[in-house]
C-alpha cells in the first residue's frame, strides 16, 4: 500500500492508541454482470483490473477513476497486514461508510454485511485471520436508480442536474483496523448536565463473562488539569453502568466552562477499564458541558435565549465529491463558515465525516444534524431509513456541536404527508423514536413545511424581496399560515403551538465567480448587487420581529447550484468581512 490517504484517526471521541489506517490504493472491478459472486471474487484469489484510492468512491476524481456512469456492484481487494503489536488481542475491522450494501471477507470468510450507505460498521476478523498472506475483499452494491433508498442528493439520473448531484457508490470513508482486549469498552454515552453540574455516563462493556466484577475509572481533565475522577462498577455483557460525575469548577471564570460557538470549551476524559487492578482497556474521549432547551417559546443554549446564524452545508467537493481531500479541508471548512459571521451549519442531507464534527466541536460551530432522505415512501423505504437513523443517533450522540436532529427534510420519502395518514404516523414515530434515543436534543420533524409534532417551528422561504419578508415575519400568525413554495406549513390536525419560528433554509442568491454553469433562487449582476440582495434577505430575520434563527443557502457552490457565498473550491465572492457584516445583520 504506497500512499495512505486521510490518515487522521477516523473516530476522534472514541480513541484507542493501537490502530492501523487501511486506506490507500486497492485492487477494484466493476461487476455490472453481477458475475463476481459465482466467479468467486470473495474468495480474494482473482487480482482486479484496476486501481482505486480508498476512501474515495469511484465517481469522484481522487480516486484515481473518476467514471460517473452507473455500475451498481463494485468490488474491492487488497492485501491485509496485521502489525505484530496487534498480537494477544483481538482484530477489529472497521470502515466509516459503505455506500450502500456492503459484504467483507477476509480470506474468503465472510465476516461482515451492513446496509446504510452513511453509518460505520465493523467487524471481529480474528479468527479469519493467518499468520501471513492474509486477503481483504469487499463487495459494494447500490441501487442509484431507486428512489426508496436513503440517498440525499444523489441524483437517480446519469447527469446531475437542479439541486442533485454526483452519486457515490462503495467505499467513503476510512478503513481501519484496531487492536482490543478481549474484554473491553463498547461505547460510552455522555450526557451533560449544567444544571446539577455533572456529566452522566453509561459505559457498555462487550466480551465479559456473566459473572465479571468488573470497574471503570473516568479521568476527567480540563486543558490537562485534572477536573475529576470516578470509577463505578459495571455489569457484564452489553449492559451498562450509569454514574453521573460531578464537574464542579463549572464556570467561564474558572478552569472549564460551558460549550457555546463563542467559547468551545472541551473536557477531556479518559476511561479504563479494571479487572481488579489489571488494566483491561483505555479509550480517549471528550465532552462538552452544554444545555440546549425551549423556554418560554425561545430557543436557548446554557439557559439563555441564543440566536442561530446558521448556514446550509452540503458536504460536496469538486475532486471527492462526498469525501473531504482532507482533514485540512474539512477544518478549513469550518474555519470559513464561523469567519464569515455564522454560529451554526445545518449539514444538508448527509450524515457528514466524524471528523468535520470534531471540528465543530473544538472550534465551536452549532449543528443541525440531518439524515440523507429518499424520496418516495414504501416499506422497505420506512424499514431502511429508520435503521440508518438509529445508527446515525447513535454514531453522533456525543458531539457537543450537535444541538438538533432532522430525520425529515421538506417531505423526502413522505411527499403525500399533507393527506396520507401513513405518511404522517412515519413522520411523527421519526420525532418520537428520536427523542427515545435523546433526551437533551430538540428535534424537528420535516423541516421546511408540512409539519407534523416538532419541536422548532422552521420555515424554507426563498422570497428574495425584502419589503415581503419584513411584512411576512412580523408577527408569528402571518408567518405560520405563509405559504412559501406553495406548501402548507403545518399538515392539518398539527396546529403551531408556539414553538420557536426559525428560516431553516433562504437566500439562495445566485452570483457565478467561475466558469461554471449553474442557477440560483435570484441573480445577483456583480459584488455590489450581490452584497445588497445579501442584506436584504438576511436583515430582515432580525427586524421583522419574530424569527429566532436562520440558515442561509448555501456555504459553496455545488456542481451546477452556484448559490453559495464561497466557490465550489472554497474561494468566497466577497471579502469575508464584508460576508461577515452582512450575516450578522449590518
């Protein structure tokens, strides 16, 4: 394996020290005959005729294939080297996103399938594994043109086209093996708590026989002085242990403090494992302190009323398409958009890298976290995209950044939810299966129109003319029963109820700074019709008189949407302070 890409810890809240990054080139094929299962390609002995750079999907350019046609079964081989500190534990094989069936063997044993072309999986290799010689195979089948499936925007047709784009198709996002005791930590949950002062832990322990004695000791540090320790016993099995940890010194005046956007605080902790007082396990996490709650009508973080500057983030790269080049620039990413006056992204339509909210996490952006949708209802679309989203929750559960959840978008995979009653039952169990899972997170049901129970009130509106926005936004009654878009706001039987008014998606000012060709919502002529439109969209969310957030469309450029305030390569169009005054209002 000559070059290794994306060679950053893939999963930065859930560390161990001993892991291997597998991404670089592999052997790949087609298999649009679907011929590789009965030729035996699983069984790792037939080399491939071609080569890809892993973790980028074949249709983007860094992968070294860049072939955008249709090939819905994909295979993938390459040669697995254990490494000798791997020895005396066990193997775990892990990838960050399959898109979207994936079937793994190692030496021709099947060792794992997953379905959910946007959540990790894994896999215990270790007793398919040889001395030497060992062979890794994965097959990846999607269904581009199946409009049930789980996909954002990937677009069902061969040329993008409107608001969809390139598809990716197998492998995403990185994979790697890891080292760990056979007794160890599955996950840990943290929840906190700034009004009791603490943080609620739930650590799940896996390989354990029933009659374990076992304990965890949580080393709480803040900017490496210690803060607290604990350790709590835990039962075997997969069953957990809840203790919640005092965080005492919890103020902006002393060591640690709130997480907010403005001041991104993180604790450290790192939890082991104990068999008396041998040493089963070790993980490094981190967590924040932070509160987000609905009070009186109002949308608050830590207590305090607080308003959301949110922009609309595709997760798209010219070259990677789905996949971040780097880990530079999905940092960069997040450095531009709080450079440019924002609080908050709302990744769109993509359960994004872990990594980019790592970053939102360390360098204090707010999150909308938002499922890739389908676009038509059925069964087997409510069986696959409830599956996902369960895995999506839990994937994320601790990231401070993360301070709401959207299962739905705009009725994707419930187009007939207004009349269909069906529709409706799905949209509502999306919210309260959410908050089953969540206790500490609001959750918005179909964000843009066409609401069902939700918890904020938000509204897509691409009206670009300012005297009709100030006018639509002064008072609550005249924004609920607008009709952007021609859409209901709230399905009938679902009144608003007084929640929180936020446009969760406007603007959208089309103004083309590359030689692409592309559309918008309105048309700006040059920098200076550009800046105003900017301003006459963005004030009037804080005169009119009842919004308490917004998010802008969009971040960048995308393919042929050329609406965003940066190029599709990150160039922005106006200088970022005068992006900026605009944003906040000025």
């Amino acid at each position: 394996m000559a070059e290794q890409l994306r060679a950053e810890h893939p999963r930065p809240q859930f560390m161990r020290n001993d892991w291997l990054n597998l991404n670089g080139e592999w052997e790949f094929e087609f298999d649009d005959e679907q011929a590789g299962a009965a030729a035996g390609w699983h069984l790792g002995q037939q080399a491939f005729s071609k080569r890809i750079r892993v973790p980028f999907a074949y249709q983007s350019k860094l992968s070294g294939i860049g072939d955008t046609d249709f090939h819905d079964t994909v295979w993938y081989r390459t040669a697995l080297n254990v490494p000798a500190s791997f020895a005396g534990k066990r193997t775990l094989l892990h990838f960050g996103a399959v898109d979207y069936e994936a079937s793994v063997w190692v030496n021709g044993i099947l060792v794992a399938t997953h379905e959910g072309g946007h959540t990790p999986f894994r896999a215990d290799i270790t007793d398919a594994l040889k001395a030497e010689g060992n062979v890794l195979v994965v097959k990846a089948a999607d269904y581009s043109k199946d409009l049930t499936l789980p996909r954002g925007k990937q677009y069902w047709l061969r040329e993008s086209a409107s608001i969809f784009y390139t598809r990716t198709t197998g492998i995403w996002q990185t994979v790697w093996l890891e080292a760990v005791s056979p007794v160890r930590l599955d996950k840990v949950k943290m929840t906190p708590d700034i009004d009791r002062h603490e943080i609620r832990v739930a650590a799940f322990v896996a390989g354990a026989q029933a009659d374990a004695a076992l304990r965890v000791k949580a080393s709480i540090t803040y900017e490496g002085q210690p803060v607290a320790e604990d350790v709590f016993s835990v039962r075997a099995g997969r069953s957990s242990a809840v203790r919640a940890i005092g965080i005492e010194d919890l103020s902006e005046l002393k060591i640690g403090g709130y997480w907010s956007p403005e001041h991104p605080h993180l604790y450290d902790v790192a939890f082991t494992l104990l068999d008396g007082d041998s040493v089963l396990d070790e993980v490094h996490s981190y967590f924040g302190m932070r509160k987000v709650s609905i009070a009186g009508g109002k949308l608050c973080l830590n207590n305090r009323p607080y308003y959301l500057r949110m922009v609309l983030d595709q997760g798209y790269f010219p070259d990677g398409v789905l996949t971040p080049p780097s880990d530079e620039a999905i940092k960069r990413d997040v450095e531009l958009t709080k450079a440019m006056g924002f609080n908050g992204a709302r990744k769109h339509q993509k359960l994004e890298d872990p990594r980019w909210l790592y970053w939102c996490d360390k360098l204090g952006l707010a999150v909308w976290s938002e499922a890739a949708n389908a676009f038509e209802y059925s069964d087997e679309y409510v069986r696959r995209f409830t599956n996902e989203w369960i895995e999506s929750v839990d994937r994320d559960y601790n990231h401070p950044s993360i301070i709401a959840w959207v299962p739905i978008n705009e009725s994707w995979g419930v187009p007939n939810v207004p009349v269909d009653k069906l529709q409706q039952q799905h949209a509502m169990a999306m919210y309260h299966l959410t908050k089953s899972l969540d206790e500490m997170r609001p959750v918005v049901s179909n964000d843009g129109w066409e609401l069902v129970k939700t918890d904020l009130f938000n509204i897509h509106d691409y009206e670009w003319r300012r005297e009709v926005l100030m006018d639509r936004y002064s008072t609550a009654e005249k924004a609920v029963s607008a009709m952007p878009a021609n859409r209901v706001l709230a399905v009938e039987g679902y009144p608003y109820e007084g929640q929180p008014i936020l446009v969760s998606e406007f603007g959208g000012i089309f103004y083309n700074k590359s030689e692409r060709d592309g559309w918008g919502y309105s048309a700006a002529a040059d920098d200076d019709d550009f800046l105003k439109r900017l301003r006459d969209v963005v004030q009037p969310m804080y005169l009119a008189g009842v919004v308490q957030g917004f998010c802008y469309t969009q971040l960048t450029d995308v393919e042929q949407e050329l609406n965003g305030l940066l190029t599709y390569d990150r160039k922005p169009k106006l200088p970022l302070a005068a992006i900026k005054a605009a944003v906040e209002g000025r």
